[in-house]
C-alpha cells in the first residue's frame, strides 16, 4: 500500500516549509555523501503518520527519492511490511520513519535488514520531539563529511593510543587511569563496516576503559534518561562519586535520579559506569536539548553510561546474561583529556 503525499500537512503544523526544505538538504546530503544511494538501487520508506515530524521527514524524502515505494506502517499487515523487505536486492535501501518504534513480532527489524545486505536509515520516537524540538532534529540531521570524517577519526586515533583520560567538570576530575578499548565510530563512514547505516542522527565516537575498576573521581551530570527514555534535566547538576568504575555516592540527587539508580542497584547489585562517549552533533548542546534520550546522545560533549549493559565490548567482571541497563547520563564537560592533551575545550572538540 502507498500512502498519500503528506504535503497537505503544512497547513496545521508548526513544521514550516521551509524547515522541510532544510530536511530535503540534509537528508540528501545522508543519502549521497553518507549511505551513497545511487538511483540504480531501489528505496524502500516504511513510515506512520502519527507526529508531525514523522510526516515532515516523509515529504522531505519524497523530494530525495522520487522514484521511492512508499509503505504507510500503520495501513497494512507486518506480513506486508516483510515481504516488501524479501522483494529487495543487497545495496538497496530502507529507511524506518516512527514516531515510536515499529514492531514486527519477534523481528528484529534493523538487524535483519543488514542480515539481508540492505542500506538502512532509522528515525525513531519521533513523536517525543514536538514543536520546536522538531526543528532541532531536522537540524541535526545536517551532514557535514569534512567534520564528522575528520574530527571522528582523529579522536579515534586519541582514543585508541591513549593510556589514560580524564573529563574535567565544574571543577571536579573523572580520571580513567586505564587505556581504552577500540573506539567505535557512528559519524557516516561506513567504508571499513559490515553495514551501511544505522540509527540516525549521527555524531558519536565511544569506548570505554580497558579496566573498568581504573575509572575513579566525580563527575557532574546535568541531564540523565529518566525510566521513560526521555531526557530529565534537574534544576542543578547531580555529582556522582565513582569508586573502581562503580557509582558509590550521589550528591544533590533527585527523585527520578534515585528511581534510575535503585531500579540499577535492585536487578545488578551495583551500578557500573561504563561507556565513555565522545558525542559529536553540534544541533544539540546543553541548552539546546530534545526529549528522546536515543536522539540526544549525539549531543556535542560527554555522555557515560550507568549499568552493568553493553553490547559492544565484553568484560571479565560482568556477565552479560545478567547485565540489563544502560542509561545515558550527560556530562557537565568543561575540558577532556587523552594522556596530558586537552581534546575538548570551549564546547568543541579540539582535534582535526
């Protein structure tokens, strides 16, 4: 089933047209300079109607690719929505527009589209994104090659022959006197990948320390995702105190912080900090935010992760069948070093 041109959306929306214009530019630029879409492969866009921004980004792909089957997800059957996946060729593309998150049973949907050999681009929990917040994730989704290309591999290359690091905050110290595992890149460069594509928008390079116990200091947060994913910014910082990689104290906590932590402590036993994350997306910043946790982790800065949850890197210490959460906390970051060299500074990274 083809769903109808969204375009008539405009007229009640707070999504202009020339914020859609701006999504044709950027997301052209994903499509061409990022996913290397060529016209010969064929595109394939499952979408809803049920935000505005999720009909926004639709248009704003009907303008990229023209030539596009357009499936409306909640106007047919997850039989239907698969066998429009079997009908493509490897190198095709899809792209996810949600304003939740589809489901299709127990499948796996991202997972097994790269299975097949497809090119895929995700925008989930759009609806979490109203109003203004909308046009910060259009924003986002700018692509810049020479930036994220450039400062991305240049900070992996810091990353990678680092033997420590430390993240400077409001006048406390997070030291992580360890090397760190191989830094991963999310900054649309999949050359050296298995898959093209992935959650969208882009701009992050993480790892986490080789030896979690070597992690040790305080650090000030000043958002964290709540239980409901969202992001949940407390009206002062709340400073953690890190104790051989593990969260011993909390200072100037809130409610829904104690809720984040107790729920950690209740399944694992103690909360682990593990993943470092260099985010990279200059359309998020500390005052410039969005309710999706999952959108907001490409904010410009430091996050880190709570609990003992990591899919990437596997660790003697935790045991993976056991390990249930990651929550993202944020980074109150005025300066990051790798060994003695300062890598951000000024809200930037400092590296090229």
């Amino acid at each position: 089933m083809t769903s109808p041109s969204p375009s008539a959306h405009t007229a009640s929306s707070t999504i202009s047209d020339l914020a859609i214009d701006d999504a044709e530019k950027h997301l052209r630029d994903v499509l061409t300079l990022a996913i290397q879409h060529t016209p010969e492969q064929a595109a394939l866009i499952v979408m809803d109607t049920r935000s505005e921004l999720s009909r926004a980004l639709s248009e704003a792909y009907r303008r990229c690719l023209p030539d596009a089957r357009f499936i409306d997800f909640d106007g047919v059957s997850p039989e239907a929505v698969r066998a429009a996946f079997d009908e493509l060729k490897p190198g095709d593309l899809v792209v996810l527009i949600q304003s939740t998150n589809f489901r299709l049973e127990a499948f796996r949907i991202r997972v097994e589209l790269f299975k097949l050999g497809l090119k895929v681009i995700e925008h989930p929990h759009l609806s979490r994104m109203p109003g203004i917040q909308a046009l910060h994730y259009i924003a986002s989704l700018a692509y810049d090659p020479a930036y994220y290309r450039g400062v991305g591999h240049a900070l992996k290359a810091r990353i990678d022959k680092a033997s420590k690091g430390m993240v400077e905050s409001d006048g406390e110290h997070l030291h992580f006197t360890s090397p760190f595992e191989p830094a991963k890149l999310n900054i649309g460069d999949y050359s050296e990948m298995n898959n093209v594509g992935g959650q969208f928008p882009l701009g992050e390079v993480f790892t986490e320390a080789r030896d979690l116990e070597a992690v040790h200091g305080k650090v000030k947060i000043f958002v964290f995702g709540d239980t409901s994913f969202h992001v949940n910014k407390p009206e002062q910082p709340i400073t953690l105190v890190i104790t051989q990689g593990r969260v011993t104290d909390v200072i100037n906590s809130t409610p829904a912080f104690d809720q984040v932590m107790a729920n950690i402590r209740a399944d694992e036993g103690e909360v682990w900090l593990r993943e470092l994350g260099f985010g990279m997306n200059r359309a998020f910043s500390r005052t410039c935010l969005v309710d999706d946790i999952g959108t907001y982790e490409r904010m410009c800065g430091i996050h880190l992760s709570l609990g003992a949850k990591h899919g990437v890197y596997n660790k003697a210490l935790i045991r993976r069948a056991t390990a249930r959460y990651h929550v993202d906390v944020f980074a109150v970051t005025d300066a990051v070093y790798l060994d003695d060299e300062v890598v951000y500074r000024d809200g930037a990274w400092q590296v090229s």
